[in-house]
C-alpha cells in the first residue's frame, strides 16, 4: 500500500483527491491529511479515511478537531502547527506527498516532501515560483519525484518524450522540443469591456467559465497572474526559459497545453476540465488509475477557439514574465505582492485593477539578491509582503 500525506486536504485540489483515492483504496492509504481552520470538514474526511494524524495549521481549529473526534471510534492523533505539517510530509513511511496549500504558506511543508525524497505531487505552484531553482536542485539530490498537478503542466509532462520526466535535467531542444504551448482559458473577463474591469467583484471574479477552483487561484486566473505563475512554474520542471513558451487563449480549456517538435509535430493533451484527470494521472504514473471523470465529448465541444493574450487587458502575465526575466529574488516578490494584493481585493480594499498596480510597484522597487537558501527567499517574500501591505493602506493615487 502505498502511504499518501495530502496537504491542503480541505480545499478544491484537496477534495478531488481524496475522491480519487477512495476509487482505489486497495492501492493508497492515507497516512496524514492537513488544513488550515475548516476543522468540520476535515473531521469528516477524517472519519472516511482514518489516516494515522490529521494537521490543523491553526491550534484553536486543531483543538476543535480533536474534541469532535473525542466522541467517535476514530483513533486519528491530531496535531497543530506548521512544524507538524513539515513533519507529515517528510515522515519516513509516506511514500507519496500531495503538495495542494495554497501560496506562500505551502513553502516549508512542500520543501519537506522534496527534502525527504519522496513522490512529490505538485499544485502549490506558488512555491516553485518562490524557490524553483532551490525545488529542483534538492529534488536531484534526495531523488525526489515531481510530478505536476496544475492541468497545463501535468499536459505538458504527458506530451513530453519519457527522456524528459526520466532525467529531469536535459535540455528541450535536445530531445527535438522546439517550444510549449501554454494554453490559458482567459477567465470570467476574457470579453468584459475595459472600463468595466475597476468595478468587478470578488464574486463574479472568483466565477471562473470552466473551473471550479480555490478563491486566490481564481482571481488570479481573472488577472491571468495565474498564467505567469505557470509561465514560471513550467521553465522550473521543464528546464527551459520563458522564450520556449507561448500562452495562448483557449477560451473552452479542452485543450490543456500543447509541445511542438521540431520536425512540426504539435502534441496536445485533451480532457474535460477536471482536476481530478491530472491528479490520477500523477497518482498512477506511470501507470494509469481510473479517476472519475466522464469521456470527452468532442461532438458536444465542437469548437476550439485560440487567440493570443492582450497585454493592455491582462498587465499581470507581462509583469510575470518581466519577472521571469529579471531573475533572481523577482518571482518571489512578485508572488508575495500578489498574494496580499489579491486578499485585500477578496476583502474589498483593493479595486480588480490595482491589484496589478500592486504588483508592479513592489516588483520595480525591490532589491533582488540570489535565491541561495529558503531563508533569502523568505526574506524576499516578508519585505514585498509589507511593501505592498502599506501600498494598500496609504492607496494607489
Ligand atoms: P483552496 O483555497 O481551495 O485550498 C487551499 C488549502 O490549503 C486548504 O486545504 C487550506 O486549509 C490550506 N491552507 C490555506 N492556508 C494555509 C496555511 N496558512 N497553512 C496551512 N494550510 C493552509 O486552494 P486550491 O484551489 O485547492 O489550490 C491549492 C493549490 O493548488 C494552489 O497553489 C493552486 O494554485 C493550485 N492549483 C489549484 C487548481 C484548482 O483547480 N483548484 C488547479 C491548479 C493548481
Ligand atoms: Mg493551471
């Protein structure tokens, strides 16, 4: 059996899964399932899957837990903090690690799992945007295995030669890559006259066309911060430079990203929209797991749609890549703006717009040093915290 720890077990990525792990309970036990404050729902996942710990980050929430669980049969240990997360995630008899935290707060416990050398299933994008380089290189080290979660990157693993997932390190071009095609669904304000995007809501923001997803990852894909994340994202597992890629717009996300050869094949990988494909696929690889998902109706789709992405509508993807550019400490900061910018924005503060102004002002007036240990970019993600905290509070004018 093979012993699975799934960090963020309460939210979208997390719930799809532990659906997928119940289809095939002859194969993965849950060893530790973690969360943040929603005690309620991981009393229930706790109650289906008995793993051995379950982690609540907040200690009030954790105490919750254990009294609830004080009055059933269920002899799972709970326990509190970030400490215990790292724990979980780097214990020696967990085989497979579900990194799904979302941003920043993923960092240590995902760092663990890599560390530790295990089977690391990888959503918290947010991390490898942070420390991409310091990820890899530890993963060549302990002989960690990271395996995409995020549908484009899972996408491209599967259209990439099996060269490439079996020595992480070669070069594209050398395998006969001549680039990746990073498709992008354009979000709820794809069509949305400009003028109109000041005023947009937290809830029409967070209503994404084809996805049903966590809050943050949503107003990202709304500002498309979400597809420079991944532009960063993809250049870390596939060892390339953001020159290799192209995003492109499609509107329908059956396609979930291409790769082009250089003889002029192009590669896709096809699908419904549902995270729960890329996750078997990875829970299973290099086999394949069954994973609930029902068959891709191409009669029904009827049309794939492509465009490129405008820059005038979607500042954020150019601000990623100018990050992507500048190296060093820039991607880390990038991120921590947008993690307090896009808060401010789901509790009101800030207006849809601003959050790329944000972004902006705390990616040009940082100072970028070498990510050559967690503790600089921990550094880096605090100081771009409090830089765009107090950008907030003083306003944009
Ligand atoms: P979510 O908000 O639905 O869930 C986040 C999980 O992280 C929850 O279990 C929460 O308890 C936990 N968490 C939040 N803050 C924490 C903290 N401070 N300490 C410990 N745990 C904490 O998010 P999601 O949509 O499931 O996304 C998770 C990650 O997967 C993100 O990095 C996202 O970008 C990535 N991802 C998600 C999707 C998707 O379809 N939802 C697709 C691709 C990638
Ligand atoms: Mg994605």
């Amino acid at each position: 059996m093979e012993q699975i720890t799934v960090l963020g077990a309460t939210g979208s990525i997390g719930v799809s899964t532990l659906d997928v792990l119940a289809r095939h309970r002859d194969r993965y036990q849950v060893y530790a399932l973690t969360a943040s404050s929603r005690w309620q729902l991981l009393a229930e996942q706790v109650l289906e899957h008995r793993p051995r710990y379950a982690v609540m980050s907040d200690a009030a929430a954790a105490e919750a837990l254990r009294e609830s669980l004080s009055t059933t049969d269920c002899t799972t240990e709970v326990l509190a903090g970030e400490q215990a997360l790292v724990e979980v995630a780097s214990a020696s008899c967990v085989d497979t690690v579900m990194a799904a935290i979302v941003g920043a707060a993923g960092l240590l416990p995902s760092f663990a799992a890599v560390e530790s050398g295990k089977k690391v299933l990888l959503a918290n994008k947010e991390v490898l945007v942070m420390a991409g380089g310091l990820f890899m290189a530890e993963a060549r080290r302990s002989g960690a295995e990271i395996l995409p979660i995020d549908s484009e990157h899972n996408a491209i693993f599967q259209c990439l030669p099996l060269q490439k997932a079996l020595a992480a390190g070669c070069e594209l071009d050398s395998l006969g890559v001549r680039k990746i095609l990073l498709t992008a669904s354009g979000g709820p304000f794809r069509d949305t006259p400009l003028v109109d995007l000041a005023q947009v809501t937290p809830e029409q923001a967070c209503a994404h066309p084809n996805w049903d997803m966590g809050q943050k990852i949503s107003v990202d894909s709304a500002t498309m911060m979400n597809k420079g994340l991944e532009l960063i994202e993809a250049c870390w597992l596939f060892n390339c430079s953001a020159d290799d890629i192209e995003v492109l717009i499609h509107p329908q996300s059956v396609i979930h990203s291409m790769v082009e050869y250089v003889d002029g094949s192009v590669l896709a990988q096809l699908g419904n929209p549902d995270m729960r494909t890329p996750i078997a696929h990875a829970l299973g690889w290099p086999e394949r797991v069954a994973s609930g998902v029902a068959s891709l109706d191409m009669v029904a789709a009827a049309r794939l749609d492509f465009g490129a992405p405008d820059y005038e509508r979607f500042p954020c993807l150019q601000l990623a890549q100018q990050a992507a550019s500048m190296g060093r400490t820039a991607p880390a900061v990038l991120n921590a703006a947008n993690e307090v910018a896009v808060a401010a924005f789901l509790r009101g503060e800030l207006a849809f717009t601003d959050i790329a102004e944000v972004n902006k002002r705390v990616l040009l007036a940082a100072h970028l040093t070498e990510p050559v240990d967690l503790d600089v970019v921990q550094l880096a993600d605090t100081e771009a915290r409090q830089h765009a905290q107090r950008l907030i509070v003083a306003g944009l004018s």
